[in-house]
C-alpha cells in the first residue's frame, strides 16, 4: 500500500534572498522564497461562510498549484474537501494534499510487475 515509500524523491529548495531590509508586511503578503514549515493563516470562503485555515506554507503552494491543475479556486477545493472531512480542515488540506501527491508519484513510477 505505501510502495511509493520506497522510492527516492529528492527536492531541491533555493537559499532565501537577505530579508533584512524588506518590510514584515511585504514579508506576510506572499513570499515566493517563504520558508515552507512557517505557518501562514488565510481566510477562506465556505459555502458562503468566511473562516480562517492555517496552514504550513508547503500545503498553501502546494494547494494553489493543484487548484490551478484543475481550473478550480482554492476556495473550491476547501469547499470540496470540507464536505468530505471527518476532523479538522487543516489536517482534512494537509491529508488531501498528501494523496494527491502520493497519486502523482505512483503515476510517475508505478510499481514493477
């Protein structure tokens, strides 16, 4: 079940530029270079309700890119996986981000026959 476990995946991260002399609000509007395990809190749209999600970077990326693969929103997608949750929203993105990663490498390199 968790074949892709044994396959090596490796991700190259480029260094941060000097932040030193930008601004904290420049730094929390969207930082490309952002460091993936920071938290960041955004507010969502649900069913027509305004909350808020946090989230480690990492899964915000993470979430865009897969919104913008199915020509959907971000707050689509939350809207979707918060109709399909058991627990917490945050862990409900972080574990939906997971299979579809898990999907895209057992796609990438399925198992031997």
């Amino acid at each position: 079940m968790y074949s892709f476990l044994r396959r090596e995946v490796t991700f190259t991260m480029q260094a941060p530029p000097d932040r030193s002399t930008r601004s904290p609000r420049r730094r929390a509007q969207g930082d490309e270079y952002a460091n993936p395990g920071e938290m960041r809190k955004r507010s969502v749209v649900i069913a027509g309700h305004r909350t808020s999600v946090s989230l480690e970077n990492a899964f915000w990326e993470a979430l865009k890119a897969e919104a913008s693969a199915r020509g959907q929103t971000v707050n689509q997608i939350i809207t979707g996986i918060d109709k399909q949750r058991f627990g917490n929203l945050s862990s409900a993105i972080r574990l939906f981000v997971l299979r579809n990663l898990q999907t895209a490498l057992e796609q990438a390199h399925p198992p031997a026959s």
